[in-house]
C-alpha cells in the first residue's frame, strides 16, 4: 500500500510552487519541475532530468532575459526553409526557428562567435517497393527494389551552458534520385551557411563534385541479385560464371531502377557520371 500511496501523494513544483498533476511531472536530479516550467526551457536543451532545481532556475532566467533581448534583434539575413536561420548583423546574434512568430516563441539568441562547427550531412532514407507473387501475397523484386529519400541535415555545433549543439533538418521535400539538380541545390545551400557561420572554414564551393550520403544502420542489408547465365547471388561477384554485379542505376528520366546499359522502361542511356 505505501507503493501506491508515494504513486498518488501529490507533488509540487519546485520552481513555480505549482501543484503538478498525475501525468504533469518532468523529473530533475533532485526535485520535480511542472509542465509549464518546462516548456519554457530552451528547445534545444535535452539534459533535464541530470539538471538540479538550482541550475533550471538559472536557465529559466536566461531564458526571460534572451525574450527581453529579442526585442532589440533585426534580422538582416535569412537561409532555410521550415526551420530557418535568422541573423542579425549589427548584434551579432543569430536565432534557428520553425516559427513564423518567433518573437513570441522565445528562440535562443546565439552569438556568432560561439558557433564551433557546423556540418551538413545527407543521410539516405529507403523503403523497399514489393510486387504480388501468384497467389497473391507480398512479395519482394528479384534484386529487391526501393524508393528513396535524401534528408539534409544541419548539426551546429556551439558554446553554450545549456546545449552542444542545434540540429535540424534543412530540406523542406526531400529527394529521390542523388542524380537530379535538387540533390545538388540542397548540398549547395548547405555550404553557404557553412559559408555564412564559418567563413575561414568553409570556402564557398562553386563546383560540389561528391557527397558523402550516410545510410541508415537499420536498412543496411545485403541484396540478392541473379546474374545472367541464372546464378542467384548474395556477393558482388557470380558463384557459377565469375561476372561482376551489375551497378544499380535510377534512370533520370523516368526514375526507373536499372542494372543494364539502357533503361527497360523508356530506353534512356545509362548516363556517365
């Protein structure tokens, strides 16, 4: 019974004195913080239940101040899409937001002197496309084939007390094919706020030649293949004849997976890239 008495006993705030509901508690290191506190911490701040009482109350005025400062921060450049990034010239300051009110909600002033890093990676996203075998039933191309997706990301390393760093996703419609020009745009707008944050870093590329794309760990597997004299094979070269696999191609056309020289589906070249 004392189990379920310390389950219900009702609990309070230690920052605003609030009392906090069944499902209202977001635990600290050595106390308990209500929902609306919370929400008022910065959103880029991910350690609150190893945070002491002493050092959320810290943050909370941190935070009135930054919506105080606010006030006074023009934006003079703006890049990105859904979340952008703001930037004030004459303080110095930047902002990363989704809002189109940021004002109201509250986003962190950043100096642009404590920005450490800021790398653009492009992780690819795929999910397999399966045909009806003859009864029917789910079933897998033979190889296997896929749709995919290509996710910009934007890590921006700072020096800050309260966060290492802001993350967020630049592309607004991700792309399918590495091979059509907005693949490229995207890696292009990524360099200039590489360009923009780190000047001395990162030069302003006019020619983006390769990307290096991260699979996913969980989608990483191998893929079955059948060769031309009708070997089925898991390696990259034939068990029965010796042949090499054949490389995956999207045609850029038609979108269509390829292995041959010419797209089955509309004829189009395999292009030399």
């Amino acid at each position: 019974m004392a189990l379920f008495g310390n389950l219900f006993e009702k609990k309070h705030c230690d920052i605003c004195g609030s009392e906090i509901g069944l499902l209202g508690n977001r635990k600290l290191e050595d106390g308990n913080l209500c929902k609306n506190c919370a929400a008022k911490l910065s959103p880029w701040f991910s350690d609150r239940r190893r945070s002491t009482v002493e050092e959320i109350r810290a943050q909370l005025e941190y935070r009135e101040q930054n919506k105080e400062n606010l006030a006074g921060f023009n934006p003079t450049e703006i890049y990105g899409h859904k979340t952008k990034i703001y930037i004030d010239d004459t303080s110095g300051k930047m902002i990363v937001t989704r809002s189109s009110k940021w004002r109201e909600e509250n986003p962190d002033l950043i100096d642009l002197d404590k920005i450490q890093d800021c790398i653009v990676n492009v992780i690819e996203h795929k999910e397999e496309i399966y045909t009806k075998d003859k009864d029917g039933k789910r079933a897998s191309y033979n190889p296997k084939r896929y749709n995919y997706e290509y996710e910009y990301r934007i890590e921006i390393t700072v020096d800050s007390p309260y966060y290492p760093e802001i993350s967020f996703e630049l592309t607004d419609e991700r792309p399918t094919d590495k091979h059509r020009y907005n693949f490229k745009e995207y890696a292009y707008e990524g360099n200039r706020i590489q360009h923009r944050l780190l000047p001395e870093k990162y030069p302003l590329m006019e020619v983006i030649e390769q990307l290096d794309v991260i699979t996913q760990p969980d989608q990483v597997e191998s893929e079955n293949w059948t060769c031309e004299c009708g070997q089925e094979n898991t390696g990259n070269f034939c068990s029965n004849c010796g042949k090499p696999k054949p490389i995956r191609w999207f045609c850029p056309d038609c979108g269509r997976e390829n292995y041959g020289t010419f797209c089955i589906n509309c004829g189009r070249k395999k292009p030399e890239y």
